[in-house]
DNA sequence: TAGTGGTCTAGACCACCCA
DNA sequence: GGGTGGTCTAGACCACTAC
C-alpha cells in the first residue's frame, strides 16, 4: 500500500544520508550552502530546506545560527544517575570536555522548581549557569539550583571545575540518590542562543533532583541538550556512584 | 543584547501559546485550517507553518496528516525500568489505553539486534509489531525482539494483552534487570505512517533490553514515542518491580 | 465534492558571520 | 563587503480526509 514515487524531499534526504553514512561527509564537515545545494538538486530553497530539516530531526546534520549546515558528531552517552564525575565520563568516551560558567546569582524559586524541590513558595535558591562543550560544540547548556544552607559561599568559588567534586571537597556531600525526567522539548530565548541554534530548534530536556547521603533534597538540574548531541542510557543493574553494588 | 523586534513567527507563536495556557484551546482540540490561520494573522502560510513547527517541536500541539492541528494532551509519566504492567501505569494516571497488534512472525537479528542482544550472526527471532494508543489517539509504535527458544508458540496466543503478563503466566519468567536507551529521533516510513505523522516529524526512540529472573537476556523493545506524548521518569531508589526495595 | 495539509515554485530583504 | 542562513511574499497543484 502507499506507493507514491518519492517526494524530492525525499531523495535529496536519501541522496545525503547516503554520503554521510558512506563517510564521504565526516562528522563536524560542513555541506555547501542551502544555496549552491538547491542548484545540485535543481529545486528550490523551501523544499531542500524541507530535507535539511527532516535530517536535522534524525540526528544527522545540525546547523549554526548564520554559519551553515554540519555534519553531525556520534552521540554522547550519558547516564543521568551518574550525575558524578561527568567530565570523567565524558573522557572515557574519547570525547574532549570543556564547561563555561555563564552566570550565577541569586534567584527566587519559580512554582514548578518549589514542586521539583519541595520549598515553601518564595524561597531564594542559588543559581549556576553553564555551557558544556564537547569536542568543541556547545551541546549543553545547565542550570543548577542550590539550596543556599547547604553550600554556603559556594558561588565564590571557582565553579567552571567539578560541581560533585566541589560538593564532596568543601561541604563534605556525596549522592545517596536522583530523580530525573525527561522530555523533548523546543529551544527558546537564552538557551537557543547559547547552544547557537535557531529558536524552535528541538532539544531534549532533562531535570534532576539530588539528594545527599542523609537521603536530604540537596540541588536541582535543569539541563537543555541539543536533540542530536546525547544518548540516555540507564541500567538498572548497574554500579551506583555511591556504591550499593560490589566493586568490580 | 540582541533586542530585535520579535519576528512574525514569535508573535504567532506567542498568541497561540498564550490561547493554549490559558485554557480558551482546550487538550484535542482542533486549530482553525492554516488559511484560516494565515488570514487571521495577516501571512503566508510558510511563514505561519513555522510557527505550527515551532509549537509542534515544543509539544504544545501536534497534527494528524491532513486532517489538522491539534492542541496536545499532558504527556504520559512512564518509567522505562517499569516494562511491567505498562497498562497499570497508564491507567494510574487516568488515562484510557488500548494496544493493537499490528504484525507478528519471524525475522532475521539485523546486525544492530545482534549487538544489543549479544547474539550470533543470523540469529532467527520472534517479532511482534504493536501500536499503543492514549486516550485513542496512537501515540507509540512498539516492536518486541524475542528469543523463539524462550517463547515456545508464543504467537499463537493473544498479544493484543500485557507481554508482561503472559510472560510470568505461561513462561514462568519475571523480569530482574532492563537496561534502555533513549534519543531523540525522526519518523520514516511504516513508523511514520502507524503513528499517522509526517515523515520527518520528530520522535523519541527508547529502546530496551530485559533479563529474566536468571539473569538471562530474554529479548528486546524498539519503542517510537511521539515526541510530544511521554516524559521519561526515574527514580534510582524507587521501588523495583523485582523488589529489592521494601514493599509499601 | 469540498476542504485539508503536503509539497513545491521563484523570487525578495535582512541580520549576522567571517575574512 | 560578500556570503550565509533566517524570514517572508504570493501564489500553485496534488493526495488524502470527511462528509
């Protein structure tokens, strides 16, 4: 059923995802401007911008506000639980790490964080903001909100290192346990902007709750991953960071 | 910085994010055609598409192929480790589910099958193909890998019920560890058909893989969630379907 | 059969990036 | 300053849905 000849969207699509899985478009290449490929494909710019898109979806290409079109990296894989130690995680993958602290301050709880983080209304929380890079894209942009009791002067320190092995070092914390969520979601205002992407772009949301080992509610994460950049992989089986399973 | 005049594709967007919060367009409810739309706020209908995009990446609407747009419905909490009983879960949440089976027989591991499954080449497999639907609107597409040699005539019985179940029913098998993946993805062909959106559209892929109560990888999901349908959900210290947490 | 979204044409101007 | 993608115009035909 349903055998329509392929639409043009449809084989410019196929004509590229061949030439990347071919490896003749390596990852981080950039393709030739929207332009030069509606001529290649002799269409116009909507419908090859149609294509682009499709494959924008699928993980495949991702694009720079005004810089044009590229080929997009392997996926990171990224276990949420293991919200300890990411740089490390992230190096056992080959891949290289850099994390830019965009600002901190003070903030008033909005209502969904008071829910995320069962707080009476109108508490004032701590607040990190910062960009991760791998291998030299932004792929993440974070923003951490901290119980002020807990981590007093925190935000004098230098925060562009290890949150976990800050937490650990100065407020004697380690992880007993975390929750987390996540959904697909579309990139707006600041976060499109720091992740370089055009407003609407999808990214995938993940929000984290934290407790430390006397089992108290300590931070939360709101993490905003550009779609194509993260896999989530989660076993239940596996060895926690605070080791309820033997070491190996 | 960066202070331009919101662009027409903001303000739409705006207004019917505006409409959507507050109520005036209710959950399943259809949006004027996008002529209508294009009237009413002055435009084209490429410029007003991507708005719809915008609102359809950010889940706040879907479409069904050539019948309209549509405000979504609130997103099903699911619980990847909770393969168990996923009607009971969906039911908890007051919302009306339904399966369909959609195809069964035998298939050939492809290689990725192969590898997640840690099987040998040309492995031979049971395949079920489901399709899942919320509240009737079909919201995913579900295959099940199985090892023949665990499922003896197992497509001989009814599918259209809980896997789960029928599992510890007649198989004598409870699962003890799942291990998933998740990313976001796009609908192509049959998945893009089943679950009646666009080929291009974005989705959420999570795939799973289950061991029995020996320990022994019995088989393995490949779900195709619309993106806009489900939040992912976990806890590391929830309660275990196989129990390694008190029960309450 | 009327109306819908899906696809497609052939242009245009602008803000921004880079050399 | 030349090239890029981002936005936008004003149409058109077609396949499919709902009636």
């Amino acid at each position: 059923m349903n055998d329509r000849p392929p639409t043009q969207i449809t084989q410019i699509r196929q004509a590229l995802t061949n030439q990347i899985d071919s490896g003749l478009l390596a990852p981080g290449m950039k393709l030739p401007s929207e332009r030069e490929l509606c001529e290649l494909f002799d269409t116009t710019r909507i419908t090859l911008k149609d294509a682009l898109l499709a494959l924008e979806a699928e993980g495949l290409i991702y694009r720079e506000e005004r810089r044009g079109w590229f080929v997009a990296y392997p996926r990171l894989n990224y276990n949420p639980l293991y919200r300890t130690y990411f740089q490390r995680m992230v190096t056992l993958q080959k891949r290289q790490v850099e994390t830019k602290v965009v600002a901190t301050g003070q903030v008033v709880a909005t209502p969904v964080l008071c829910k995320d983080m069962e707080l009476a209304p109108l508490t004032r929380l701590y607040q990190i903001c910062r960009l991760r890079y791998i291998d030299g894209r932004a792929v993440s942009y974070v923003e951490h909100f901290l119980k002020p009791e807990r981590f007093p002067n925190i935000l004098e320190r230098d925060l562009s290192k290890s949150l976990t092995q800050t937490y650990e070092q100065f407020y004697d914390l380690h992880f007993s346990r975390s929750r987390f969520e996540i959904y697909p979601s579309a990139a707006r205002g600041e976060v499109a902007q720091r992740l370089n992407v055009t407003a609407g772009s999808p990214i995938l949301m993940i929000t984290r709750v934290n407790y430390d080992q006397r089992g108290m509610l300590v931070d939360c994460d709101h993490e905003y991953w550009r779609h194509d950049a993260v896999r989530i992989s989660v076993d239940s089986q596996a060895e926690q960071p605070w080791g309820n399973e033997d070491q190996a």
